[in-house]
C-alpha cells in the first residue's frame, strides 16, 4: 500500500477526500444519536433516502450529485417525521416505528428502481450503485459538494451545541427552560439526515447506518465528555475514511464502501478492548486485581485466627489447612506473593505463618474489618428509637 499515492493519484485523492468529510460529518452528528439512543434511526432515515434518489432522477433525468443528494434528503426527512408521528400519536413504540418506516421506504424504493431501469433510459446506469456505493465514481465537483453541505451541517451543529447538548442529556430541564425541545429534536435530526444523505454514493444506503454509529460508539469509550467524544468520534471517521480508500486502491475487486465499515469495525473493536475506563481487557485485568487483593487479605486473617487459636501469633501452618479455611484454590499463589512482600514465611516443614510485618498487617484488616462491621452510635440510636417509642405506645 504505497502512501504517496494519495497526493499522487487523482482518483485515489478524490475518494480519500470524499471518505474523510464522509468521517468528520457523520462522526460528530452520529454522536449525538449514540446518546440519545437512536442508533437505529440513521438505520431507518439511510434505507428512506432510497426512493428521494430514485425520484430525483425521474424528475431532473440526470445523476448529477446535489439534486439527487437533495431528493434523499426530503425522502430521508420525511421518513424521520413519519416516525416521530406514529411514535407520538400511537401505541406503537418506537424500534417498530423505525422497522415499518425502513421496511416500505426502501421496498418502495427498490420498487422505483426496478421501474426506472426497464424504461430503458440509458442515463440509469449506476443508479443502483446507491445501495452499496461507489466511491470510486466520485469527482472533484462530487466532493466539494459534500464538502459545502458537510460544512454547512457541522457550522449548525456548532450554533446550536448547547441546545443540542440539553437535548442529548435532559430535555424536560431544556423544556422547563423555555428551549423549544421539539423543534430542536426536528433540527438536529435533519441535520443526521444531511450526513447520511453525504456519504450515500461512498457508501451506499444499506451501510451508511454504521458511518453513524460505530465512530461515535467507538469514542465512546475512550471519554465521558461530550466535546471530546465529537472531536474524537470524527477522528475515527476520518482515520476509517482514508483507510479504507487506501486499501480498497491496494487490492483487485475491493469496493471501498464496505473497506470502510470494516475499518471503522476495527476501530470499534479495539476500543471495546483497550479504551481505559470501559476497555473489557482493562476491566478484566481490575478484576483480576481486585481478586488478587482479596486473597491476600483473606490469606492473612485466616493465619491470624489460626495462629490465634494455637496461642501463638507466629505459629505455621500447613497448605493444606489454609485451602480448608479458604476454598476456591490460588492458596498457594498467594502465599508466594505474600512472601516476596515479607508478610508471611515457609517453614523448613513446608508450613507458613506470619511474620512480624504480615502480623501488623493482618491486625490492620481485622481491624478495619471490624470497624465497617460494626453500625455506627447514632445508627444505632435510630433503631432503637422505634422500640422505645412502641414501648410507650404500649404503656
């Protein structure tokens, strides 16, 4: 995969420019869909942009990208409206509303696709590319047309960041304010729509829903802020885009739309894995941790309450009698940890007690264990309060 390829080759260049405001545009507006738990909504909106495309080529008879990006975008529109519609003046919730919603506009859409390729008109050629997309049909006009109505979707998001903060976090407070909520959802909602209906020559409609969703599901678990999650998401959107396009230029066959989704899966992956607070390897690793410290501290009071009941706090004792005090195995491993901390110390008989530090440690637990044991004076003040008073009641 040669690099220089990108400044060199003008195709490659124009599809890695197209993928990169692809990535910024749907990463930063797929965020605020990921915490509003709408994911499946640019499923729905990507899959009724359909029949706009198909009916912006009747009307206009040409695949030139803005009216065709414009059709998509009152379908796509439309289909959201009609969602919000059924999910407010019916009994249907909202995951069906999406399915019957995505299911018609695109059978209806594939209905008009059908018709237009047997008319014959030798302009339908490529239409159906929009399904599955066709970066590699992309031009320079192709990409500042994305690039100016990218640019005009992110310049809103960015007018109405606090309003669409509120929206994402607690719109009853919004509404209690005087913010008109309703009117904010419809915006930012047509403002996903307009990054869906960017990316669907890249892409395509089946797959556009994950340019909307995995960015965003990505950063999400490498921050709890909003701002960085945003800047974030729309990094990975970027690192997705031109990635894709290198490598789908790399190899025979390779359609980059799909390159893209499984980039951006990649990336996704590897935050489920390795992101800090919410990696599954790091939490797996604190557990470990935390059950390590565990049979530590239970190691070291079990030889403290035997070592007691011998009358000696130094007095050994066999493996085996530790593992009978504490089932669940890794009493032996413990015991080595303990010994290269210099709590504990093997006898020449094989058995273990504690050493002077090990019996100052294990006083310290017990003690604390007792502590947080024990209610506190005023606890138990209050919980004799109702017997005292139903005593008097009773006299």
């Amino acid at each position: 995969m040669d690099l220089t390829l990108i400044f060199t080759d003008y195709t490659l260049r124009t599809v890695a420019l197209g993928a990169m405001v692809l990535g910024i545009v749907s990463g930063t507006l797929g965020s605020f869909a990921v915490l509003r738990r709408q994911a499946l909504l640019g499923d729905a909106m990507s899959h009724a942009a359909l029949p706009g495309v198909v009916l912006a080529f009747m009307i206009v008879g040409s695949k030139a990208l803005l009216p065709l990006m414009f059709g998509a975008l009152i379908s796509g529109w439309l289909g959201a409206l009609l969602v919000s519609n059924v999910v407010r003046h019916t009994r249907i919730k909202e995951d069906a509303a999406l399915g019957i919603v995505l299911s018609v506009f695109f059978g209806f859409g594939l209905l008009l696709l059908t018709y237009v390729q047997r008319q014959g008109n030798a302009q339908q050629a490529g239409l159906d590319k929009f399904l599955f997309g066709k970066a590699a049909a992309l031009v320079s006009q192709d990409v500042i047309t994305m690039g100016a109505v990218g640019a005009i979707a992110l310049l809103l998001m960015l007018l109405f960041w606090k309003e669409f903060k509120l929206l994402s976090f607690d719109p009853a407070y919004g509404a209690s304010l005087g913010f008109p909520m309703r009117l904010i959802d419809t915006l930012l909602t047509s403002l996903i729509v307009l990054a869906i209906v960017i990316g669907l020559q890249t892409v395509g409609v089946v797959l556009m829903s994950a340019m909307i969703v995995a960015p965003a599901a990505a950063a999400r678990q490498w921050t709890d802020r909003l701002d960085f999650m945003v800047a974030l998401s729309a990094l990975f959107g970027v690192i997705a885009g031109v990635v894709g396009a290198l490598v789908s230029s790399s190899g025979a066959g390779l359609s980059t739309g799909p390159v893209i989704v499984l980039v951006i899966s990649v990336i996704v992956l590897i935050s489920m894995l390795l992101a800090p607070n919410r990696g599954l390897f790091w939490e797996w690793w604190r557990q470990r941790r935390n059950r390590q410290q565990l049979r530590v501290s239970a190691v070291l009071t079990d030889l403290h309450t035997l070592a007691t009941a011998h009358g000696d706090l130094y007095h050994a004792h066999p493996v085996g009698t530790l593992r009978a005090a504490r089932p669940g195995g890794g009493v032996r491993r413990t015991l080595r940890v303990l010994s290269e901390q210099g709590l504990v110390r093997e006898s020449d008989k094989g058995e273990w007690g504690l050493t002077e530090a090990g019996l100052a440690e294990a006083e310290r637990l017990l003690a604390a264990e007792s502590t947080t044991d024990s209610p506190p004076e005023a606890e138990i003040a209050t919980a004799s309060e109702p017997r005292r008073d139903a005593v008097l009641d009773a006299k």
